[in-house]
C-alpha cells in the first residue's frame, strides 16, 4: 500500500510538472528507484509512464499546435521519432554499473537546464536569433536522442530548440513540446518493452497518476501566470536528488 501511495504521489505531480514546465521525471524516476527498480528499468519505465501525460497534455493544446520557423510540422515529428530511438538503442547498449554512474551526472545536468532554461529562451526570443534548416533538424534530434535516452529535463530542452528555430507562440510550443516528447517516449517505450526493461506492475498505477495529473496540469497551465514558485520548487528538488545519488 505504501509503494502504491508512493507511486500515485509522484504520478501526479510529475504529469502536473511535465504539462506546465517540465522535469517531472526528477520526481518519477527517484521515486521507482527508491522502491527498489534497477536504475535502468526505472528510467524506461519512468520514461514510459510519462507517455500518456505527455498525450493528455498535447490533447489539452491540440489548438494551438502548429509550425513555425523553417521547418514543417511532420518533418519536426519524423526527427524527434529517429532520435528517440537513436536515444533508446544508446541506452541498451549501456551497462548498468556504468548507467549508476552516469546517472547523478544526468540529474545534474537536468536540473541545471530547468534552472537556466527559461533564460535562455527568453535571451533567443529578444536577440530574435534562428539557425538554418539543417542546423535546426540537428538541435532537434539531438535533443530528442537525449530524452530517448533519459527523459530529465526534456521539457525545458525543447523549449530552448523551440525558440532557436523561431517559434514564438509560447501556447504552440508547450503543445508541440509535449507532442514531441509523446512521440519520442512512444518510439524509445516500444524499444524498452523489447527488451523487458518496463516493471509493468509499477508502470500500470505510475501511469494512470502521470495521465491524470497531465491533463489537469494542461488545463490549469493558461490560469498560471507566475510559475517561479512552482521552477524554484523544482530545481531545490532536483538539487536535493543530485546531492543524493552522488552520494550512493
């Protein structure tokens, strides 16, 4: 009952996290290890309970979807697909002793992007700089291999590529933000379930909470005006997660 609750609390927050700013990966995959999944396992499964809030989340902005800058919708889709699997077949490759390892580096590097991400796209969005077709599919698939690979801190990634390549509609891009990341998690959970990386039974119940949670964070995001509190609360956590797994 105490993992149940566990895995329900965290469900929810993260889906709430993932459809306003991002990062709700630094509460669900520390949460499934904390039950005792091996880190790899926790990060497919992790990686795969976030898919249905990603697609709750970009039902909730289906509207306000759209392209902008050089390159079309569909072309933007078809290179976040080829990096998330490209992200995936890194990670089956990767042992897990040295996986351990990378981890707190992984969760550095996350909560560092949360923390100055939204400087960053504020910055490329006021000096109005883009980058060239090419360039723009390449920031595109790397940043989609990194969340085929671990998912942390995707969010605020693609915020970043979003307003490099010339999006400026702020609604358009947390839509496309969480389509893309339920393509890419839909591409990479497919090769994790290939090979038997998912703990279906933690899965099921991390699922369902990430979804509901996912929805009802879409639908409150547009009343939210300041999310400071909200990023400030996040990036002590993922401090705090950081200093914990370096310290394992």
């Amino acid at each position: 009952m105490f993992s149940i609750v566990v895995l329900v609390v965290a469900g929810l927050l993260a889906g709430m996290i993932n459809a306003i700013a991002g990062g709700g990966t630094l509460l669900s995959f520390p949460a499934l290890v904390w039950l005792g999944v091996p880190p790899i396992m926790a990060n497919a499964t992790a990686t795969m309970t976030a898919l249905p809030g990603y697609i709750g989340s970009a039902w909730a902005y289906r509207r306000d979807i759209r392209a902008e800058g050089s390159l079309r919708l569909s072309s933007i889709i078809l290179i976040a697909a080829l990096g998330g699997l490209a992200g995936a077949a890194l990670l089956l490759i990767t042992p897990g002793d040295a996986f351990v390892g990378i981890v707190p580096w992984l969760l550095l590097t996350a909560t560092l992007l949360f923390a100055t991400g939204p400087r960053f796209v504020t910055m490329v969005r006021e000096k109005g700089l883009t980058i060239r077709p090419g360039l723009s599919a390449a920031a595109i698939f790397l940043v989609a291999g990194y969340g085929g690979y671990f998912n942390g801190g995707l969010g605020i990634m693609l915020l970043a590529v979003f307003g490099l390549i010339g999006f400026q509609n702020l609604h358009g891009m947390n839509g496309l933000k969480n389509l893309l990341s339920a393509v890419l998690s839909l591409v990479s959970v497919t090769t994790y379930a290939t090979a038997g990386l998912i703990a279906w039974e933690s899965a099921a119940i991390l699922a369902l909470a990430t979804t509901l949670g996912g929805y009802i964070g879409a639908r409150q995001a547009r009343r939210i005006r300041n999310t400071e509190y909200l990023r400030l609360l996040i990036v002590g956590i993922g401090v705090v997660l950081t200093v914990v797994f370096f310290a394992i």
